[in-house]
C-alpha cells in the first residue's frame, strides 16, 4: 500500500515540477521509508530493499507524471499555418 502511495506522489511530482524535485522528495522518502522499517523491527536487510524499491517507485511514477504532463500540454498546430502550407 505504502508503494502506491509513494507512485502517486511521484506521478503528482511528475505533473508539476522538474526533475530537480526529486532530490529531496528521495531523501524524505527513503528516510520515511527507514524509519518505517525501523519502527516495525523489521531486518535491516528488509529495511534496504523496501527503501531502495521506495525510490524506484518513485522515480517510475515521476516518469509516468511527466510522460503524461508533456502529452497533454503539447500545443496544437495552429489551422491558419497548415492551410498555407498546403496552398503554396
């Protein structure tokens, strides 16, 4: 659940911000996610992975954000340009 959570962020991120955003939205999420790991005892092998796959999530749901943030802001080809184009 905590994964999809962080997707989402990254995806909100992604629709908003550079990449630039990233940086700390990493460093607050993979201590989140320790502290997390810590607070359940659970091993710190465990505690490494879910933090690792944390940021990779995040980073996904960034790319999946500004994929769909750059399709939809493309602006359309003006009319006036391409009845000229196909007139000359």
């Amino acid at each position: 659940m905590l994964l999809v959570v962080i997707m989402l962020a990254g995806a909100l991120l992604g629709l908003r911000f550079k990449v630039l955003v990233l940086v700390p939205a990493i460093i607050i999420g993979s201590a989140a996610t320790f502290w997390d790991g810590i607070a359940h005892q659970d091993s710190l092998w465990c505690t490494s992975l879910m933090t690792a796959l944390a940021i990779t999530v995040l980073q996904l749901g960034y790319l999946g954000g500004a994929i769909i943030s750059g399709k939809s802001s493309r602006p359309l080809p003006d009319a006036r340009q391409s009845t000229r184009t196909r007139s000359a």
